[in-house]
C-alpha cells in the first residue's frame, strides 16, 4: 500500500503516550514520473504502469526520547524470519552466545515449536499487519531481520511493505541496531523484483538513520542439499540448468557466526558487508560434486535457461500469472554470466576471522554424504534384524 | 533399487506425503515430453517400502494442519505398503492393486493428487529459478536441523544423554539449558516451584521436577534417569542457613541421591556394565579369611611406650552366623590394631582402572584408617604408605573411599598411584574416635571395636565427569560475607570430591551478562584470577565438560584473559578463545593437576 497510494503517511499505533504527539512521518514518495533515484519496480506484466520509487525516510521527524527509562541489555535480539533457513541457525548461534532471542514469527496454527524447545522466546506479529509489530519490539536491543516472504504469496506484502513498516516502527521505539540480510549483486538487476525490493530496503534502512548493518549474501549451502543432494540419493531426477552463472555458496552457521562477530564490533555500524562462500559453483559443478561424493550417478533433467526465460516472458502476460512471473525473474539473472561471489580477504580481516574456519563446499557435502550414508548402513542393518525377528 | 529404497527410508517419513505425487510426476512427465527431459525410469514399480520409520522425537513442528490432512492417507499407503513389503507374494500385490485403483477412483483424491502432481512439477521448475531460496519441508528439519548431521553443535550421543540442570533459572542456568537443548540432550530442570513465570523461562520440552536442593526425599525423582548434573544453583541470600543449604549441604544431598541411583543401577546390570565395581574380597566363607593377617603396634617406638600398656588384642574370625568378624580392644595409648592383606587381582585387572574402594562393613560405628601400600612388588623397600580415615557406623553401611582421598604418610611422597598398590590394611586406633549415640544406657568403651566385613570393591574409573559445580572464586562477593560464602562454596565442593563421583568443579570471576565467545580464557587453579567473565562462557565450560575427560575430577578457576601483575607473571597461565573450530576446554584443561 505505501507503493500505491503516494505520499502516504505511515501512521503507527504507538503504545507509549509519549510519543503519540510525534507523528511519524515517513514518507515513501511513490510518483510515476521518473525521479534521479530511478529504481525500477518492475510488478506486473509489462503493459501495466511501471512505479518509480523513491524511499525518502524523513528521518528529522523522528528522534523519540531514548535513553531515559529502564536500560535495554545488549543480549536482547529480536530475530526476524526465524524459522527459515537462515533465520533458525541465527537463533540457535545467538542462543548459544548466550542472548537472550525472541523470535517474531507469523500466527499460525502449529507455531514453530523448535525455536521454543532451543529455548527462544517466541511472539507472533505479521510483518503484512503493522500494527503487530511495535508490541513484539518492547525491551529489544537488536533487530535481525532474515525474513522474505514465501515463495507463493505476492512478494511486495512481506518483503517491502512489511519492512518499510518493521524499520520505521524499529526506529521510533528506539532499536539500537538493525541487521538486515539483502542480495548480492541486487543493485545491478533491478529486473528482479525481490532483488529490486531487497536494493530499496537498504537504501530506506541507510535513510532512516538507524544504526544498521545490512549483509549481502550469495547462497546457501543448506540450499543445495534438497535441490540435489537428496533426489542423488533416492535416485531420483535432479533438475538443474545449464546456466553458466557462478554462486559462492556459503555455510548459513557461518554467516550466523560471522553476523554475530560483525554485530558486536562497533566499527561495522552502517557498514555494507558482503558474505560469500570461499569459492564460486556452477550448477553441473556442483551435481558432479553430489555424483562423487555420493559415489551414484545422478539423473539430470536439465533445463536450459531459455525456456525458463520463455516461461517468464509467457506468465507475464496474464494478470493472475504475474506471481509466477516473478518467482521466474531470477531467469534473468542467470543468463547472464554473472558471478556470485566477492573476494572475502578484506572481511575477513575486519572481523578477525580466520579464512581457514569457513566451511567449503567440498566439505559441507562430504560430511553430509558421510553422515547420511551411514545412518543408511545403521538402517539397513537394522532393517536385516527386524527381517529375523518379524 | 535396493540403494534407493534404503535413501528413501532414510528420509523416511519426511517424504511419505510427497513420495506417492512425485513419483507420479516422475511418469506424467514422461509421457508428455521426452524432447528435453531424461527422467528416473523406476517410477512406477510398487516401491518396497520398509518399515522403518525414523520417528521425530518430537511431532514436527508446524505444518500439522497438513499432516492431519494427509495422515490418514499416509497410514492407508503404510498399511499396504506393510502388506507388500514382507515377501512381495502374487496375491498381497493384486490386493494393493485393488486397493490403490479403489483411491483413485475417488474425484476427491484424484483432484488432489492432480494438485500435487502440478505443485511438484511447478516447485521444481520455479526452483530453477530462485537464488538461494530452499524449499524445505517442515519434516525434513527433524532430520537436518534438529538431530541430523548437519547440525553444528549436536553432539553425537547427546540424545541418549539426560542432564539435570539445578538451578536451571540462574543466570548461567538458563544459558546452559539453551546450550543442552540446542545439542540434542534431554534436559532435567530442578525447580523450588513451578511457577508460570519459572516454567515461561524453560524451553518448552525441558522436564521440569520440583524439589529442593535442601530435601534430600525430593531429589530422588530429579536424579532419576539423569546421567549427568549440572549445578549451578546458588543461595540467594548471604544468610548462613541459605548458604548452608544451597551451597554446601545441597550439593551434598545431590551427590548422594545421584550416588545412590548409580548403585541401584549398578545392581541391576551386576556383571554386565563396563560401571560394575571389581570385587577384590567377598567374605562369605572361612576360607575367604585366608591371607589376611591381625597385626599389633603402637605410634610410640620408645621405652616410654611400655608405661602405658594397658593391653590390646584383636582377632579376626569366621562367626556361626556367616560373619568375617573383625573385633578386639586397644588400651594401650599409642596402640592401633590392623587387619592386612596382600591383595591378589584376578588377572587382568589393575586398580588403575578404577578411582576408589566401597566397602561394606557393620560393626559399632568406630572410625578406622585405611592404608595402602604402594610400590613395585619386587623391591618391597620401596614401598610408600597412603592413608584415609573412614568413618563407619552403627549395622551396616557401604564406604566409599576414593583413591585420590589418600594422602602419603611420608609429605614428600608422590599422590598415590592405584597401578602399583599391593596391600590393604584396615587400622583400628583408640584415637580420635567419637562416641556413637545409641542406647544412652550402654556404656561404651571406644577403646573396643568390631567391624564386620561384608565386601570389598573397587569402583570403575569413568572417562567423563558426573557432576559439574559452578562454584566461585570469591571475587566481587561483599567483603564482610566472602568468608561466609567462601566457607559454604568449600564444603559444598568438599562434599562432591568425597562423593566418588567424577567431578568437574568450575569456579568463574564475578558473572557478567555478555554474550560469550568473545574473548579469551584463563583457566587457572590457585585463586590467582583478578577478572570477570561472561555467563554465556561459562555455561559453554559447564556444557563442554560433560565429555571431556580432561575435566574429570578437576577443580580450576576461569575467567576474561589478563595481563598479569608485575611479579605474578611467572605463574603459566593458560588462555583460549572458545571459537566452533577449536575445542579449547581439552588443551586447557589438560595442563591442570587432577584430584584438585
């Protein structure tokens, strides 16, 4: 709604009466003229209006007395998207650093039990209803925000309106940092709409004053193990591209490790760090990878990227396929021979982290095969006595 | 095939909503295009589908909605998947058949198969077309996220490890809680009351016991099933009787309800555990008394010794009533008694492999004083004395006296090394003896004694700690209540080494509540540390220790790393960072003296 309706004032339901007589108001400037910031949001199929955003965070409008009242403790972190797969490895890394980890989750029929059984704090808010967010905010020190909306809803609810509305309410109750997770290379495909979205969010969280560190990340090692992995070991047809894009995959334990040695050095406050994994992996390298290691050949259904393209172009066309459309963009993307992947020396250095305690590639996928293929001996043998027994 | 059946049964009932669409997927696809797709060919043979079923420990989180949706569908396939999977006969295989075509029929799941077979289709497709995003099933984490392999901090094991964690609402308490659950153990909570507040504290599936440190009858259901204890429970007041409680006879009354449990279990499995005590004598018959000889002396080697000879004896003998009777009298003052055996192991067997002696004796509540010989068999010159004061008491009753309770009789001797101990002696002395109040009426004569002799064992060394105590070091304690606080920490600590159990005793700087991992350690013993340290480091020194056997029955103080004053910097001081790629606890700890 603040990309539709221009110069909306975002109105918050403050509970504190001392700042119910300062208005909030940031603005989220939506013209359709073309402005010099000029990203394109690119919803709908191409007959439709195209917006022009800009996020203009009138930051002057809001400095809330904070300081006064009870001190909030530095181990207070709010994590948001905690049950993703980024999201619980952060929980359970700060859990085990010893915060004290609330985690915002969506209301839901059977909440998310396991954060709960590690021993986090969960509240439910629904990023989509801002109204629920400022009471999950109360005596939080740090916002972690790891969430993107699920791949079958419309991506602007969570991932910009919901952020818009999370980052504003953050900064008017006085949260001392805001960590938020982007893409990398989401500046130079704004064809994308969640990498367009992603771009916009940094550049609202930089406006709006707030002491931020926003982390660009490639991709998930955990990723790939559904993707290939797994269908290798059933024997099952993997499907991958013949796209010649390149991802550094990266550990999410270590982004969680790193996201901590980041947050608690002072010198990162409104830095842009980007985490990529030690080395860059197309996808036949790595189902030749899983081959290996899995010591089993693999059936490759292999789609080539143009027909994905064509997808997209097709389900554009049509009002109720735009989601779709959207889901499909990152096509785009990989034609192109881009490389998903940043030289880490220098951060690795700014965090004081040794090079050698992140986790390969390589690595990654021989422990899970050696540990997956073992519980399958353990379960075979099981099985042979239960045969005996039965 | 078989390779494939067995994938799938790893990820067994992960799949068992999703197998059934996406093996049908696999065949539509198939059909449809053979141009650009090369597809898995064994999609339609009736799948042997085992019986095993990695059961989530706990139901899986979320999703339940659709598990109930498809539950009872699941349950139909398992069933005839059962039927199937025992022999694959003829007839069982056309009942599925009959039975599967029956499903299909129905519009209602036809639809939702359809359903499934698009959102397949489409889930690997679009998949194709994201950055990183993973679409995992909310069953799948069970086996990834939350026991599976490629979870960092899950310790192999840890599922078949109950620890009870006693003041689990502290401030390091609820950090080791999180800790413990996060690596897979079963966690016990020792709470005073279950309050909402308390229980709104807890990770949801911790098991909560109401005691009281204070009670001893309470604490036996908490230690009930439990391996290992953490304690970091502390008074909450400086009061003496809170301190007394708490700190020292707390610990105390957990030692021994622990205790107590081993050797209820240890009876349970006689013989058969690794635990199981080494029998080196059992008098149950007049010829176990062979080789044990009574002894007579007196401290005083003099002439003078002589003036006060009142007269001792002592005898050692088989009783009518099955009894190994070890009774006599010393009035001469400076004159001890003894009853010694060369001791015999059965082969194989060197005391070396266990940490104490239980014996158990009756008698009249006298007081007696072990001692060990210890030395190289063929040059017997050499052999050095250890000493333990065991106290007994009235009837029967079990004493456990671990070998790193014994002190050398000469000062300048080495601790005790249990490999070369070769004989036993139990000593009666008229000294130091105390009174036993039973009947008031009888007169007791402490200078007389009879011991009955039940057995005498060894107990199994373990590799890892039992019992870890947060204690303190006595820094950042008010100054006019430190000795107070201190007095009752010791005892407490006291109370755990005398116990027999393996103990890690873990005295931190004063807490402070900072994320932990930050900075570097210095383990120390010695009361030499100046600094703090954080909660969340402790909690990770309590959790580490649980399996490291250099932790074993150590006691060593902890805190922030610091430069050293000037003229202390001579002590080596050990610092280690706790980082995921070391484990700095072993290293750390190794250097440390043991027994401490």
């Amino acid at each position: 709604m603040a990309l539709l309706n221009p110069n909306l004032n975002l109105r918050l339901p403050l509970t504190a009466p001392s700042q119910s007589q300062q208005q909030l108001s940031w603005r989220c400037n939506v013209a359709v003229a073309p402005t010099n910031l000029g990203t394109r949001l690119g919803f709908g199929s191409p007959l439709s209006t195209c917006f022009r955003v800009r996020c203009n965070a009138a930051a002057q409008a809001v400095n809330v007395a904070v300081g006064s009242g009870t001190p909030v403790r530095s181990t207070n972190i709010l994590v948001v998207g905690a049950t993703g797969t980024l999201g619980r490895q952060i929980v359970r890394r700060a859990l085990d650093e010893g915060y004290d980890v609330r985690c915002l989750v969506r209301p839901r029929p059977a909440p998310a039990d396991f954060l709960r059984d590690w021993g986090a704090t969960v509240v439910n808010a629904d990023l989509s209803k801002p109204e629920t967010i400022p009471a999950t905010l109360v005596g939080v020190h740090t916002v972690i925000d790891c969430a993107t909306g699920r791949p079958e809803e419309p991506i602007k609810t969570v991932d910009w309106e919901g952020k818009v509305a999370l980052i504003q309410c953050a900064k008017a109750m006085g949260i001392q940092k805001y960590v938020f997770y982007s893409i990398h290379n989401c500046d130079k495909h704004p064809e994308v709409p969640l990498m367009e979205i992603k771009y916009c969010t940094e550049k609202f969280l930089r406006d709006s004053g707030i002491n931020h560190i926003t982390i660009r990340l490639c991709g998930f090692m955990q990723g790939l193990i559904g993707q290939y992995a797994v269908p290798i070991l059933e024997e099952k047809s993997v499907w991958g591209t013949d796209a010649p894009t390149r991802i550094a995959y990266m550990d999410t334990q270590d982004i969680a490790r790193l996201t901590f040695i980041a947050l608690r050095n002072e010198k990162m406050n409104g830095k842009l760090l980007t985490f990529a994994g030690p080395r860059a992996w197309t996808t036949q390298e790595v189902i030749t990878l899983c081959e290996r290691l899995a010591g089993q050949d693999a059936n490759v259904t292999t789609v080539p990227v143009s027909i994905l393209r064509f997808t997209r172009q097709l389900t554009r066309f049509f009002e109720w396929t735009n989601d779709v459309a959207d889901r499909l963009a990152f096509s785009e993307v990989l034609t192109s021979d881009t490389v998903f992947s940043v030289p880490m020396g220098e951060t690795y250095n700014l965090l004081g982290v040794d090079s050698k305690d992140i986790v390969t590639l390589e690595k990654y996928l021989q422990d899970y095969f050696t540990n997956i293929l073992k519980k399958l001996k353990d379960l075979k043998a099981q099985s042979k006595q239960t045969d005996i027994y039965f | 095939m078989s390779s494939a059946a067995a994938a799938t049964t790893a990820n067994t009932a992960l799949y068992s909503n999703t197998r059934f669409s996406s093996e049908l997927l696999a065949s539509s696809i198939n059909a449809f295009s053979k141009t650009h797709f090369t597809t898995c060919s064994n999609s339609l043979r009736p799948k042997r589908n085992t019986r095993l079923i990695l059961v989530p420990r706990a139901s899986p989180p979320s999703d339940s909605a659709k598990s109930t949706e498809d539950s009872g569908k699941r349950k139909r396939k398992k069933k005839s998947d059962d039927g199937n999977g025992g022999d694959g006969e003829e007839g069982e295989d056309d009942d599925n058949r009959l039975q599967l075509s029956l499903d299909d029929v129905n519009p209602v799941g036809l639809g939702r198969k359809s359903r499934q077979i698009f959102d397949e289709v489409w889930r690997k497709f679009s998949g194709l077309g994201q950055i990183s995003r993973t679409s995992r099933t909310d069953d799948e984490e069970t086996l990834f996220i939350r026991e599976g392999p490629m979870c960092e901090f899950v310790i192999p094991g840890a599922q078949n490890t109950t620890v009870l964690v006693v003041g689990a609402t502290s401030r390091i308490g609820r950090i080791v809680v999180r800790k413990l659950m996060i690596r897979g153990y079963l966690v016990k909570a020792l709470v005073r009351k279950a309050d909402q507040e308390v229980v709104d504290m807890l990770p949801r599936s911790v098991e909560i016991v109401i005691g009281d440190v204070g009670d001893p009858a309470t604490l036996k259901a908490a230690v009930e099933g439990c391996n290992k204890i953490i304690y970091c429970a502390t008074a909450r007041s400086t009061i003496t009787g809170d301190l007394f409680r708490v700190d020292h006879l707390g610990v105390y009354n957990l030692c021994k309800a622990f205790q107590d449990y081993n050797n209820k279990l240890a009876q349970l499995r006689a013989g058969k555990s690794s635990k199981s005590k080494l029998v080196i004598t059992k008098f149950k018959s007049p010829s176990s008394l062979d080789g044990w000889e009574v002894r007579q002396g007196t401290y005083f080697q003099d002439v003078v010794a002589t003036k006060y000879d009142g007269g001792m004896d002592a005898k050692f003998e088989f009783t009518e009533n099955g009894e190994a009777v070890f009774s006599g009298y010393v009035f001469t003052r400076g004159g001890f008694v003894e009853l010694s055996k060369k001791l015999s192991l059965p082969l194989g067997s060197t005391l070396d492999r266990y940490e104490g002696l239980v014996l158990s004796v009756g008698g009249n509540g006298r007081s007696y004083v072990l001692i060990l010989e210890a030395g190289p068999l063929a040059d017997p010159s050499q052999s050095k004395l250890y000493f333990a004061r065991i106290s007994t008491k009235v009837g029967f009753c079990r004493v456990r006296v671990p070998f790193s309770s014994f002190r050398p009789v000469q000062p300048d001797d080495p601790p005790l090394d249990p490999f070369l101990i070769h004989t036993l002696t139990i000593r009666f002395e008229p000294r130091r003896q105390k009174p036993v109040e039973v009947n008031a009426e009888t007169k007791q004569d402490l200078r007389s004694f009879k011991l009955i002799l039940e057995y005498i064992k060894a107990l199994p060394t373990g590799q890892e700690t039992d019992f870890v105590l947060v204690s303190c070091s006595g820094l950042g304690i008010e100054p006019s209540r430190r000795e107070q606080v201190l007095k009752a920490k010791r005892a407490g600590e006291d109370s755990l080494r005398r116990s027999g159990l393996g103990y890690t005793i873990v005295r931190p700087g004063p807490l402070e509540e900072e994320p932990g991992g930050q900075r570097a350690l210095i383990f120390d013993q010695g009361n030499r540390i100046s600094q703090g340290i954080s909660c969340a480091d402790v909690a990770d020194i309590c959790v580490k220790a649980l399996h490291d056997s250099s932790a074993r029955n150590k006691s060593f103080d902890v805190c922030y790393e610091y430069v050293a004053e000037q003229g202390k910097e001579l002590y080596e001081l050990v610092a280690h960072l706790p980082d995921k790629a070391n484990n700095y606890l072993t290293p750390a700890l190794s250097v440390l003296e043991k027994n401490t």
